[in-house]
C-alpha cells in the first residue's frame, strides 16, 4: 500500500497540513519542524506526487458533474434538476463554474472524467450517484483527485466523502408507517440493484416486515428503473399476482406517478385499491391525485452540501473524508388508506 501523508505525518508527530506546507516550503514552518517532517519522508519511503499537486493548485475554478446516465433520461426525473440546483448555488457563492457530462454507458461516463481530471478542466468532481461496483469513483480514488458523492459508497464508506440520507432508516419509517395502518401485504419497487441507494431502502424494507413478523415474499420485490415507465411495468408485474399487495413502497415519486398512471388505466383507485408511499418529495408529488404521500429527501441540501464537502477537499487536500447525512422526514398527503 503507498505511503500517504498522513503516515508521514503520525511518523513525525504534526498534522496532515503541516507536512504539506513543508513539501510546499512554507517559510511560516520552522526548520526543525521542517527536518522532522523531511527525515520521516525518508523513513518512509514517500514521494511527493507532483501530478496530483500541481492539479490541485492550477485551480480552474470549475466544478465537474457527472450524472449517472444519459442526459435524456436524466432529466426525466424531477430529481436531478433540484439537485442540481443546490449544487449551482453552492459553486455561485465560491465563484465556481459548473462542467457538466453525461453518457449512456459507463464507458463512455469513465472517459469523459478522465479527460476533465487528466485535461485539468475541473478542480473537483461531484458524482450525482452510488453504485456497488464504480470504476469511475476507483479510478478518482487511485487518481487522489478531489471528489465528492451524493450516495453512499458501497466498497468503502469510510474512504470517500459523501453526502446522504439514512435510507435504511427512512424505507424503514415508510413501512412501518404502513403496517400501522393495517397494511400486511406490502410491496417494494425499486430502482436497479446495482444501486446502492436501493439496497439500503430494500433493506430498510424488509427489517420492517421481519420486526412485524411479517412475511418477506420475492414476488413482491420489482426492480425497474426510476422512470414513469418503469412504473407502468411494476403495476402490471404486481396486479397480476394471485394475491396482489395492498400497499406499495415506491423508490421514487417519478415511478409512484407511472404506477398511479396506470392503475387510472385498469380502472384501480388510490387509496381505496392500493396505497402508496414513495421518496423525493417533489413537486408533483404535491399536485398528483390524489397527492402523494411522499418522503422529503431535502434534495437541495444533498447538492448543496456535496459541494460545500467538495471545496472543503479542494481547498485542502489531506482533509479527512466525512459523511454528512441529510434528514429526511414523511410528508403525509392522500395516498394512503387505513385498512
């Protein structure tokens, strides 16, 4: 494993930011500090990476942003527009820029971030997303360029800054908030597996249904994507059950309206057929009918924070990584009934 500052640092007995302003040569460090730091370097082994330096301080004043997928499907989703406003706001009150890519398949994201880190177009990166198995987020890490993720990293949680909700604790909240309205035959549509977000909610799902002891059944779980579209395949998966579900836990209130869509076309009624919860709290959720009983992510604030977590590691590159996890709270509307 390669010698970080940070061992130099423990080595000499001085903070992470002392050991970079002696490789920088800063005249405010004594020379005793200076020789300590600079025998430990020795000891060590370290070798300063003068690549990584010298991108850090040719400051672009430009921030990249890398979505999960195409642009066209992204901006399907309510989502990413709000999210995207906290970002804005954030790099606007720091005089940042924001440079923006997209692409279908994970290639094609890959080497659009490595032209913004290798091309020097963008001091940072935010990633708008958390999957299990990311070769954007390694090669970032393997790259020690500054980035930030809104998500939870899955491989290494504690390595990476990254700005959340507990979604364990929140699909949690939502199912039990089901179940104490009578429901028992209680349905989760998620997005794609490969997501970490849906794995903490699947989970956070399920632990609701063991503590109530109730049954946890596969034929109730549907992965689609976070579309109206995708909505639209769930309800038509679900309803052709023997024994359909009376609620349902949605990932996403884009999916929630695909689903209420198409339940409107086979003639089913919300709430009096199946009830529905789902996350985001958007604007729509609030003019859908009936209004949508939805978890409020506070979506801003994950921009929002990303970015402000993202300068704080531009600004100073040993910084230590932290999770900042946004609260969450149930906004209760009309689409639930009591059984």
């Amino acid at each position: 494993m390669a010698v970080t500052i940070k061992d130099v640092a423990k080595l000499a007995n001085v903070a992470p930011s002392t050991v970079s302003r002696v490789i920088a040569n800063n005249p405010r460090i004594s020379e005793k500090t200076k020789r300590r730091v600079r025998e430990a370097m020795e000891e060590l082994g370290y070798h300063v990476n003068y690549n990584a330096r010298s991108l850090a301080n040719r400051s672009t004043q430009t921030l990249g942003i890398v979505m999960p997928s195409s642009a066209d499907k992204v901006f399907q989703n309510p989502f990413f527009p709000e999210v995207l406003r906290g970002i804005s706001t954030k790099a606007h009150e720091n005089e940042f820029t924001l440079y923006m890519s997209t692409g279908s398949k994970e290639e094609e994201i890959l080497d659009a971030v490595k032209g913004m880190v290798h091309g020097r177009r963008v001091d940072g990166i935010v990633l708008l997303y958390s999957r299990i198995d990311d070769s954007i987020m390694k090669f970032l890490k393997d790259e020690e360029f500054p980035f930030t993720v809104i998500g939870k990293p899955f491989k290494y949680p504690d390595e990476v800054t990254h700005v959340d909700n507990d979604n364990f604790r929140a699909a949690k909240d939502v199912t039990e908030h089901l179940i104490s309205r009578g429901h028992e035959r209680i349905a989760f549509v998620g997005g794609k597996l490969d997501l970490v977000v849906t794995v903490d909610r699947l989970s956070g799902y399920e632990k609701a249904l063991r503590e109530a002891n109730l049954k946890y059944r596969d034929d109730y779980i549907v992965h689609v994507e976070f579309l109206k579209e995708g909505g639209h395949e769930a309800v038509m998966e679900l309803c052709s059950l023997e024994e359909p579900p009376t609620a349902l836990v949605v990932a996403d209130d884009l999916m929630a309206l695909g689903i209420m869509s198409k339940l409107d076309e086979i003639e089913l009624s919300v709430p009096d057929d199946i009830s529905i919860i789902s996350f985001n709290n958007v604007m729509l959720a609030e003019y859908a009918s009936p209004p949508l009983t939805s978890v409020d992510i506070n979506i801003f604030q994950l921009g929002y924070q990303a970015v402000n977590c993202l300068l704080e590691k531009i600004e100073d590159a040993e910084a230590s990584n932290k999770r900042v996890c946004v609260p969450h709270k149930l906004v209760e509307r009309w689409s639930v009934k009591t059984l």
